[in-house]
C-alpha cells in the first residue's frame, strides 16, 4: 500500500507532530496513537471555514485587530484572510481527532510574523 498524506500529518504510533490552528489560537504537540482507519494520520490544522476571498469580503482590519488583542502581529489589510474566523475551531478539530492522537501539550500564541 502506498499512502500519501495531503492536509495530514504522520501519526503512527509514538510519532508527535504539531497541529497548528490560526494565526490568532493555540497549536497542539501531539503524538501518534497509530489508528489503523484513520490510516495512521491525523489532520494538519484546523483547515479553513472561509476562502481567503470570502474571509476579505466578510472581515474587516478592525475585526482582525479585535481577534488579535493580546497578540503581536503586523496588522494591516493584507493580512485579514488569515483572520482566526477565516479557520474551523481548533478545539473542535481536535476533539474530532481524538482516536487518531493524544495531545501532548498545547501552546499559546503570543507572536505572529507573516512575511511579505
């Protein structure tokens, strides 16, 4: 069998691994627990609820600032596509992946810095 993983990470038993949520939430350390049906992978992050055209039709810089209180980032209009509700919940994405990994630690964003 030949498995390739698009929007998934490796999580063979004992394997940790990062899943990240948006810019603005935590990320989880996770690791492995080697679910056959899952065929040993678990999501990659939390996966987008809205488009990056959508999220700048509905999201404005002022939604953005308001998300990222608490959160160093570089504001700007070019950055609200990445909007934490541009992104599925990360707790939900987690809850879902239960059988696929135990979480190790989760970790809380105090930075952000997206290039141009």
């Amino acid at each position: 069998m030949w498995l390739t993983r698009k929007g998934a990470i490796d999580a063979t038993e004992g394997m940790l691994g990062v899943i990240p949520g948006s810019m603005g939430t935590r990320s989880y350390v996770v690791r492995g627990k080697g679910n056959h049906d899952g065929l040993w992978s678990a999501p990659h992050g939390a996966g987008r609820r809205f488009s990056r055209t959508k999220a700048k039709q509905l999201f404005t810089e002022q939604d953005l600032a308001a998300a990222m209180v608490g959160i160093e980032y570089r504001h700007g209009k070019e950055w609200i596509d990445e909007i934490p509700q541009a992104y599925k919940d990360i707790d939900r994405v987690m809850a879902d992946a239960e059988p696929l990994v135990d979480v190790v630690t989760s970790l809380r964003q105090t930075m952000n810095v997206k290039g141009l």
